[in-house]
C-alpha cells in the first residue's frame, strides 16, 4: 500500500469513527459525476481525480455537512434514487456515490454492501440515498433451468 493510499485509508477510517451510529440514514446529494469522468490522465503518465469530479466531491461535501448524517457499521443496503430528467445509465452512479460515503465516513467500506437497489424518481434534482443495516446475507432465488 502506498503511503498516499494509507493516508486515504486512515483518513476514511477518522471519518467514520466521528459519526454515530444510525439505523437508517437518508441523504439528497447533488448529482454525481459518471464513473467514467472520475479520472484524467496525469502529465507524465497515470491518471489523477478530474476537475468535475473533485468539484463534486466538494460539493457533496457540503451538502453531506448540512445534513449531519449518523453511520451505518457493518454490512449494509443502499438504495439510489436518480432524477429521471438527467440523461445517464443508473449504474453508472453507483460507484462514484458508493466511494463517497466511504470516503465520509458514512459507511465504513463499500465492499460491505449486502444489496443495492437503483430507481428513477421525480420527486427531486438530486440523488436520493438510503444506507441502512443488512437484516442478513441475501439467499439465492431458486433457478429453474
């Protein structure tokens, strides 16, 4: 693990431990870059975060401080409500907010999520998202070849 990585981790990791625990926390967020405009190319070689990327970031940012949100520990669920107006796949939104409230300390990692759901909605602009506990794992549905 490289040192700017560990930083990041023990930073997510400070994040998380200032939050309360919540059974349930539901946020607006402004919404989200695709996942395919998260990065751009480094001079020199690599890639780094792109300019509308880190101004989502920091927007979110933002808009996450106002609604002072508690954390979900352990393994969870989330739920994406997307605004039909914005022309994007729902999938491609999934990672970007999933790696932001990680990053928030909202969750503490998003490899824990036990089942996501996406939905359009049209009640609002923004993102609509619910993280609450996982009851427990998800059982595979019956296949009938």
């Amino acid at each position: 693990m490289t040192s700017a990585a560990r930083l990041r981790a023990a930073t997510t990791l400070a994040a998380f431990n200032q939050r309360q625990d919540a059974e349930r926390v539901v946020l607006r967020l402004p919404v989200p870059v695709s996942v395919n405009d998260m990065h751009a190319p480094r001079k020199g070689g690599g890639i780094r975060r792109s300019d509308p990327y880190k101004d989502w970031l920091r927007d979110a940012g933002w808009r996450l401080a106002e609604q002072r949100p508690g954390r979900i520990s352990g393994r969870y669920v989330l739920h994406l409500g997307l605004p039909r107006e914005r022309n994007f796949d729902l999938d491609n939104l999934l990672k970007v907010t999933s790696d932001f409230l990680q990053i928030h300390g909202v969750i503490r990692n998003d490899r824990a999520a036990e089942h996501i759901g996406l939905w359009w909605q049209d009640e609002t602009s923004e993102v609509v998202v619910v993280v609450a506990p996982a009851a427990g794992p998800i059982s595979m549905p019956e296949v009938n070849a």
